[in-house]
C-alpha cells in the first residue's frame, strides 16, 4: 500500500519527493527532483543524501527516521543544486518499512526568498558567506589562469593572485567545517578531528575523553515557543560547552539535538568530572524570553580503550549507551559506560 502511495506522489506531486534509503541512498525521486537539483536521473539515483546537503550540513537518515517513527516531522534546512546553488527548503518526512528495509519518505518544498529569511536567518546568511568565498575562488582561478609565468612581467601581481586564491579557498574551507547555526564544528569536521586525536593518542600513549551531550527539553520549548526559540536554545548550549572547553578541546554538532566534546589528554576520570562539571553549571544558563524554561541536559562519558579496533564508531558508540542510561535514569545527569 505505501508503495502505491509513494508512485501516486511521485507522479502526481509538484513538491520535490524523495525516498531514501536507511544507509542514505536516493533510492527513487520524481520529475520536480531532478528538476530543482539539476540532475539526470542516473546522477540522482546513484547519490547519498547527504550530497544534497549545503556545505557543513547534515542529515542524519537514522537519526531521522527514528524521529519520525510515530508522526512525520517537518524542519527547514538548506540544500545544494549540482551547479552549487543553494536552496532553502522545507522537508516533511515520515519513515516507513518497504520491502523489510526501514526507508525515509521526504517531500521537500523549496521556500521563498522572504520564507527562509523569515525562519532562518543565520543559516541563509551563512551560505551566502560561503557562497561568497567559493565565488571569490573561481574569480581568482580565473585570474590566474589569463596570465603564465613566461608573459607574467609583475612577479609580484601573480603572488597577489595567489594569495588572494589561498585566502579564499581557506575562508571556504573553514566555513564548510562549522555548523551553520551553532557555529561548532560539523559532524563530518568532528569525526576528521577525533580520529587524528586517537591516532594521537595511540601514537604517544595518551589519554583521550569523549562527551556526548544531549538537550532533553528541546522538544517541549519546539512544541511551546516554536522553532525560532528551538534554534537560540541550541546556540546557547554551543557557546556554553566551547567556553567551558580548554583551547584544546573541541566541540562538534553531532545530530539535530546532540552535541559531542571531544577532551585530548582526559581519561575516564577526568572525562567524568568534566561531563559533572559542565551538567551542573548548565543548569545556570537563562534563554532570553524563556525565564521559565529551565535546560535539562543529559550526557554521556567514555574514554579510549588501549584495545585493538578502536575506533570513531567504537568509542562514540559507547558514549550514547552512557548517554541512554543518563537518560533512562531521569536524564539531566551524567553517566558513563559500564
């Protein structure tokens, strides 16, 4: 039956719609898809989700096909066509099983100029930013490329031209390494730092702690205040955890309402403390408008084993069962692994 229903949008549907597989595979899309995104059918299908997502962002297809498991859920995000324009969207998705394989049913509205400025702000803002520095690095190829060495008389205006090509290509790069609404770093970012700071840590017999951080009351400030409020919650949290890091730690937006802190040099211990530390002075943060909301955050604790095959899956997925223990003791706490 809903796969009968998923070929009536498909055809019928002036909205982009997309089922995608758990691993993230586009596994079909009508007309309007290929149409907004710019691709051939062939392109479209053979791509992951997450190649649809604007520099720095996320989709995270289990994260959000567990969250849409009772009703469909709808979020504002950007994406990307294949000629790098950026489109602001609204996605309406619901998960469901289809041929014993959980799958992900979008249906994508691409908003108005006014509709995501009014929503989002910082995020449009932020990918103009980007926007801007990748134009700036196809304008200075461009100059580089009318000129060689041989006709080249002002050495010092080709250093320029380089210049001005490296200084753009690192704005671009540092840009698409934080989250657009948090500013900390993404989750692609993240996981590439982690797993040299375990090489690291293997290399030189040091120590290594991981935080899973976990806003518990993000749902019912959505449900009572609205979205705008959701998005100044979760800058504040991301301040608060940068801040309370060392110049060495490093934070990462690890899904929609999860953050991850990462503390090169801490063991179990020491990560414990930390993880304590941050749970009871988060309790002090105020959310302008909200004086009644009070934040409850749970977190979860792990450090690097010294075992053979650890790695980034390894130990992060021992920080979530820490932090669904926190959670399954009345979350607002602290745990850490068994």
């Amino acid at each position: 039956m809903f796969q009968s229903l998923f070929r009536y949008l498909l055809q019928q549907n002036n909205d982009i719609v997309l089922l995608i597989g758990h691993d993230g595979r586009i596994v079909d899309a009508n007309d309007t898809a290929l149409s907004a995104y710019e691709y051939a059918r062939g392109e479209l299908l053979a791509m992951n989700i997450q190649e649809l997502c604007a520099p720095g962002d996320n989709f995270d297809v289990p994260d959000v096909i567990k969250g849409s498991a009772g009703q469909a859920i709808k979020y504002k995000t950007l994406q990307a066509s294949k000629s790098g324009m950026v489109l602001p969207v609204e996605i309406i998705a619901r998960s469901a099983s289809i041929d014993n394989e959980e799958m992900l049913l979008c249906i994508i509205s691409i908003l108005s100029e006014n509709e995501a400025a009014g929503t989002s702000n910082d995020i449009v803002n932020e990918y103009k930013e980007l926007k801007k520095a990748y134009e700036e690095i196809k304008a200075a190829y461009k100059e580089l490329a009318k000129t060689t060495y041989e006709s080249f008389n002002d050495i010092s205006s080709l250093v320029l031209s380089k210049r001005k090509e490296e200084l753009a290509r690192k704005r671009a790069e540092m840009l698409s390494n934080t989250d657009h609404l948090t500013g900390a770093l993404s989750r692609r970012a993240f996981d590439k730092r982690l797993d040299a700071e375990i090489n690291r840590a293997r290399r030189e017999n040091l120590s290594l702690g991981v935080v899973l951080v976990d806003l518990d009351c993000l749902k019912q400030i959505k449900d009572t205040t609205g979205k705008q409020a959701d998005d100044e919650v979760l800058k504040i949290l991301a301040d608060f955890l940068m801040q309370q890091c060392r110049t060495y730690d490093f934070v990462g937006r690890y899904s929609a309402e999860e953050f991850i802190v990462c503390l090169p040099g801490a063991g179990r211990e020491d990560s414990f403390k930390k993880a304590s530390s941050l749970c009871e002075n988060v309790q002090k943060l105020k959310v302008p408008g909200l004086d009644n909301v009070k934040l409850l955050v749970s977190f979860g604790v792990t450090a690097l084993r010294t075992t053979v095959g650890e790695n980034i899956d390894t130990i992060i997925k021992r920080a979530d069962k820490a932090l669904n223990q926190a959670k399954m003791d009345g979350r607002n706490c602290v745990r850490q692994e068994d």
